[in-house]
C-alpha cells in the first residue's frame, strides 16, 4: 500500500467516505493473506505473541501456524477435542488490519478498488468517485460455522432468492436473484469450518473451486468470483470421528495441515487450567486449592490420557480439568457454607466432587463400560495419588524391596491394623477434620519429617489424608465408601470383614 494511506490514523481513515478521498489517500488493495502475512511479519519482528494464553504449543503449533501464514496457506488444524484448534482459528483476527474499506451497502464486503458483486460493479459504474465507502472492523471479518451433515450448499454458497427476484422483478437469469451463502460473505475474511470431516462429502466438493479457481456455481449460475479468504478448518482425526472423512482432492488444496497436541506437561495444563476455569470471584469465603491439589487434576488427566479404559482415539479434552478444577472449588465452598466457616481448604476427600466431570468427558472402552464410568473415574483419582505420591514421600514399593530400610509407614498400617478406623465424612468442620487424623499416631510426625519446609497448618492436614489415601493405592490400608464420606481402615481387616471393592456400592452414572 502507498505510504500515504499507512500513515493515516484510524480517525483519518474512518473519515473517509467516498471512493474518490480513498484513491486520494493512496490506498492499494491487500489480499487477505498478504495482510495477514505482513502483519505476522510486524509481530515476529517486535516480539508481539500473537497466540497469548495458547500454551505448550510455542515450539511444536505456533511455529508451523507462523510458517503457514508466511506462506499464504489455506490451513487445517487436526487433532483430538480439547486442543485449542477453534481458539487458535479465532485469535488469527488478531493478525488482521483493524479497519479496512468497503463499498457501502455491499453484501460481499466489496474491496472499492476490486469489486465483485453486482451491486457494487453497478454502483461504482454510476457515481464513480462518489461511490460511498464504508469501513470494516477486524472482528467482523471473522466467520466461524460448525459442519453438521444438515449443512446444505445454499448455506456455505448460496442459492436462488425468489423473493428477491419478485420484489426487484427481476428473472432468474439475473444474478442479482443470488442470495450469497456464507462463504461468499467472507470474502476478504477468515472463514473457520469446524469438524471438517463431518460435513458430507458432496459439500466439501463444492468448496473445490472456491480453494482453487475462484469460481463457484449456483442454481446454474457460473460465476467468476475470486474470493478473497483465508479458510481454517478444523478436524478430529478420522480414525476417531467415524462420522466422515476429508476428501482427498480437498486435503489436497490445503496448503498447511497442522498437527495440534494435548499438553506434554503437567506444568503445563496447570498453566491452562488456571487460566480457563471459570471459578465464582465472589465465592462465599476465602477458598484454598494448594498446589498440589491441582497438580492431582492434572496428573488425572494425564492418567485417563493412557488409561486401559479409556478410548484413546477420542482423546481426554483439557476441559476435563477445568471442570474438575471448577467442582473441586465448589465441593470446598459447599462445605464452607454448611459449617458457617469463613475460610475453606481443600482436602483429598473433595476430590469426590469432581467425579461428574470426568465421566462425562471420557469415552470408555467395552472394558471401561463393564466396569463402569464412576468406576473407573474414581480409580483415575486413585493412579494419581499413587504416582505423585512418591514425588513428596518414600515410595512403598522400594520399602518393601529393601528389607534393609526402617519402613515409615509401618506405625500407621500397624494401628490401623488393631481394628482402629477413620471416617472422613464430606460434611466435616475444620476441627472434626483434623480431630479424625489426630487419632493416628506418627501421622503427623511422618508428614513432619519427610516434607521440612512446610509451613502451612492447613497443607498438613492435606499432607496427612494424602499419606492416607496414597497408602490405599500401595495396598497398606482399604478405603469404604459411605453415603457421605470415606472410611480408612486395615486392609487385612477389610477382606476379613467381607467389605467389598470400594467401587461396587457407588451408583454408576455414565
């Protein structure tokens, strides 16, 4: 573009109002990709993140969406649900100029200088420098539509108006008869097709010349429009979807497909996580979550993501964890405000609360429906307290390798082992809930001893019930559920007395 016109500020340009001051000012048109393209070129060069709040994905994602941007791609984002493929799509608006001109009154956001339709051909054949121009925000060029196999060509292109032809008394030869689909009303736009695949295929041939010629057809109508768009699809891999595929001819128009992931640390989701929860601001108290309480969310994600049980062709969204991240608040208000209590801190007992959101945003295997989804949630809590718990104290399965060294957890399985128990009920005030682990003997002193640093009353506690239920997942102690709690007690004990598997006498809710 002219210097002129880039020097212009937004007042300047939004005074423009004719096509006459806009030639004046020395506007050039710009493609939508070039756009894009020079505007990435503007970040990259002034250390701009474009992608701010996408994490884990600054050395795998990001850069291969860069390079395809730089490469004028049209570009489709595969991968499992929950990997921020819409996001990444909706946050290219911000790559765009904030304004740009159009002929005023057109329906496909003419480029006054390059005019498409009808209408704005007409028009500027008949004013000229009169024409009046209209400007175009950033966020108004952004078109997102989600494919469903009802999805029709009338939608995506267009179809025949008969209203308009009788009302402009017009016959259907006209190709002013056209009502555009929204395809066309992109144009000089981003337009995002969700689920690919899931569009039927005689759709996504439609979309063939649009990509590749610039041509498309309607009712019998050929028309020569060369859109100007910058498509983004998205897509699960077809192996999970089953519903669809992505032909090959359109695979082959697209320039850049990108491979997204789930996050490859914990560190990482947790960043996500606390970003994305959408937790009350005026919550009924103070709340604490610790951090390792959030780290257990993660990790059970990470456990689902290789669980047995869990079909991983369909892939455990990240929003697994910001819901369970959300209930878990909620099971820590919900006490607060039982007990009239001002402050509220997490427990391992709560992390019953966050069983609704893992069931349902997990797809279960026939062995994981035979076993059933709160099952199988419920032992996803427990794989991740055993295997962080060894991040914090001496792993049980070395103490029982070396006979050699003095096993710290035996005082505690020794008492519980002499018909002593604990019920840790939901429900339970801060002081009937350190009053139940007192009771244990060495409890405290082993959390003292094996975490020094600690200097947080309230994260002992959650250190001690975390040793308790960490020795459940390495068989020293059983855990009973109870209609409004959690029994600990002697392994031993428990088979002997007939209690069955902790699961069994929990309602399945798939």
């Amino acid at each position: 573009m002219a210097k002129g016109y880039i020097d212009l500020t937004v007042n300047e340009k939004l005074a423009i109002t004719t096509l006459g001051q806009l030639k004046a000012a020395g506007y050039e048109p710009q493609s939508i990709k070039d756009e894009l393209r020079a505007n990435l070129i503007s970040a990259i060069q002034s250390g701009k993140n474009v992608f701010e709040g996408i994490w884990g994905y600054e050395d795998t994602v990001v850069p291969d969406i860069e390079r395809a941007i730089l490469s004028r791609h049209n570009i489709n984002l595969l991968g499992l649900r929950g990997q921020a493929k819409t996001r990444i799509a909706r946050m290219m608006v911000g790559l765009l100029d904030e304004w740009v001109p159009f002929v005023k009154g057109s329906d496909l956001n003419d480029d006054p200088l390059q005019p498409l339709a009808r209408y704005a051909i007409d028009l500027i054949a008949e004013k000229g420098d009169d024409t009046p121009v209209s400007w175009l925000n950033r966020e108004d060029r952004f078109t997102e539509k989600l494919a469903t196999p009802d999805v029709s060509i009338a939608d995506l292109i267009g179809d025949v108006d008969p209203i308009k032809a009788a009302t402009l008394k017009l016959p259907y030869s006209d190709e002013r008869v056209i009502h555009y689909g929204l395809v066309p009303r992109s144009h000089r736009g981003i337009f995002v097709i969700n689920e690919l695949p899931d569009l039927q295929p005689r759709i996504q041939v439609a979309l063939f010349n649009i990509l590749q010629e610039g041509d498309i057809q309607i009712r019998g109508f050929k028309l020569r429009l060369p859109l100007d768009i910058q498509f983004v699809f998205t897509a699960n891999p077809e192996d999970y979807t089953n519903r669809g595929s992505i032909v090959t001819p359109l695979k082959d128009r697209l320039g850049s497909q990108i491979i997204t992931h789930y996050p490859k640390t914990v560190e990482t989701g947790l960043k996500i996580t606390q970003q994305e929860a959408a937790v009350a601001k005026n919550t009924s108290g103070d709340i604490v979550i610790n951090e390792l309480a959030k780290l257990l969310i993660e990790q059970i994600a990470i456990e689902a993501r290789s669980s047995e049980y869990v079909d991983v062709k369909s892939g455990v969204s990240a929003r697994l964890t910001i819901s369970s991240y959300e209930n878990l608040v909620s099971a820590v208000e919900r006490r607060l405000l039982k007990n009239k209590e001002k402050e509220g801190h997490v427990r391992i007992a709560d992390f019953i609360g966050i069983i609704p959101s893992i069931t349902g945003k997990i797809e279960l295997v026939y062995e994981g429906e035979q076993e059933g989804a709160g099952i199988v949630a419920q032992n996803l809590i427990g794989k991740a307290i055993r295997t962080l718990f060894v991040d914090y104290f001496t792993d049980p399965d070395q103490v029982r390798k070396n006979r050699e060294m003095k096993d710290p957890y035996k005082p505690i399985a020794d008492w519980f082992g002499n018909s002593n128990m604990i019920d840790l009920l939901h429900d339970y005030s801060q002081k009937e809930y350190r009053k139940e682990l007192n009771k244990i003997p060495g409890l405290a002193d082993l959390v003292k001893n094996q975490i020094k640093d600690n200097k947080d009353e309230n994260f002992k506690y959650f250190l001690m019930e975390f040793v308790l239920f960490g020795l459940v997942e390495y068989s020293y102690l059983s855990k009973h559920p109870l209609e409004n709690g959690m029994r600990i007690d002697d392994l031993l004990g428990s088979m002997i007395s007939g209690f069955t598997d902790p699961g069994e006498d929990i309602d399945d809710q798939p």
